[in-house]
C-alpha cells in the first residue's frame, strides 16, 4: 500500500482501538528493542523507558515518514531499510521484538519469525498484534476467497494467516493470546 494513503485509511481505525493495542504491544519494549515493519512510525511515540529502538521495513517511503515521527528522540530510534527474513543484526542484540499489523505482509513469516528468534535473547519478549484467520469456518472460507484480491491491493497483506500457530511452530512459548473482535485481531506476548 502507498505510503501517503497509508495514514489517513488508518487514522479511524487508531481513533476506534487499534492505538490502545499499538499501546499494549509497546508496554512490553525495554532495554534494546526491535520494531518490525515500522511503516510509517506510528507506534514510535508510544515507546516508553527503553534504551533505543532499532525499526526496520523494506519500504523507504514509509520509511521517510517513519523519520519525521522520531520527534526528538532520534538519539534512540533508529531506521533501517530490510526485510525481517534477513536482519542486518547479530544474534541476541535484542531484549525485545515488537510488530503491528505486520506479519499478515511479510512474504515469508515462518523465516522471518527464525530471523527474531536469532536476534531476540533468550527470555527476551515478542509481542505482536497481528489480524488473523478466524477460527468459524465459513469466514475463514471467505477470508481465504478475498486473500489474493486483497494482496494486490494492499502490499501482499493476507486476510487468513494463521501468525499464533506461526509462532508457536518457531519455537516461541506463548504467554498469552488476547482476542479482539471476535478473534479476527489478536494480541500475542510470547517469549523467546
Ligand atoms: C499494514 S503495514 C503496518 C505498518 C505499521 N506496523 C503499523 O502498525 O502501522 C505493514 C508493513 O509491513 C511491512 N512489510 C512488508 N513486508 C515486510 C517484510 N518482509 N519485513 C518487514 N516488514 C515488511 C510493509 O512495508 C508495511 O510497512
């Protein structure tokens, strides 16, 4: 999706919860933090008594945007163009992995969930908020119907990832799963 069209399709959705959930996601950052998929930086002023956040997405001009919204603490945030199946950092730099309404994009997830397993210390924490495959079986049907028009149009977001499976399957262990709206978002803390 266009970067300039990013903001303003989201901006009701932030206004109608999901910002309370940005906020939820980045309570579990601290000491050296990771944000995948950073896109235009709008969970960068929602973090809180870290020591630097490392962001990363393959999209410079979200990327642009994403600097513009560093306000002042570009001491601490820094932006890096890569994908989160190849990260340009060293095995356990990080004491925690944050993402937002990333992993439904990201070409390979099962990869790319290796990759912040690599970069996360152990015990460090992964905390995500990603919208899901359903669990009820016709709407799932239906999401699995809409994926590939919807990929087109919106940066290769699937509507019928199953992220929480996902994670498990990488080798996570999941503290807890928060459903939102009848499970078609939800929120994961796990742990490395
Ligand atoms: C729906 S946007 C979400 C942006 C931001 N996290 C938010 O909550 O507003 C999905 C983001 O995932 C990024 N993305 C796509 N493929 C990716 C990959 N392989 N690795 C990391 N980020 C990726 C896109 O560039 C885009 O910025």
């Amino acid at each position: 999706m266009l970067a300039t069209l990013y903001d303003p399709i989201i901006a009701p959705f932030d206004r109608f919860g999901v910002r309370r959930w940005r906020q939820w996601a980045t309570r579990a950052a601290c000491g050296r933090t990771l944000e995948i998929g950073v896109g235009t930086g709008l969970n960068l002023r929602h973090y809180r008594a870290v020591e630097s956040v490392a962001a990363i997405d393959p999209d410079a001009a979200s990327l642009a945007r994403a600097f513009a919204r560093r306000n002042g603490r570009g001491e601490i945030v820094s932006l890096s163009q890569a994908r989160a199946e190849d990260l340009p950092f060293a095995d356990a730099s990080f004491d925690a992995v944050i993402g937002t309404l990333t992993f439904c994009s990201i070409g390979d997830p099962a990869r790319a969930l290796r990759e912040v397993r690599r970069v996360l210390k152990p015990g460090g924490a992964l905390r995500l908020v990603e919208h899901v495959r359903v669990k009820n079986r016709l709407l799932a049907r239906l999401q699995d119907i809409l994926t590939p028009p919807w990929r087109a149009l919106a940066g290769n977001c699937h509507l019928n990832r199953d992220t929480a499976q996902l994670i498990g399957q990488a080798g996570f262990r999941v503290r807890a799963v928060r459903r939102l709206i009848g499970g078609l978002f939800i929120g994961i803390d796990a742990v490395r």
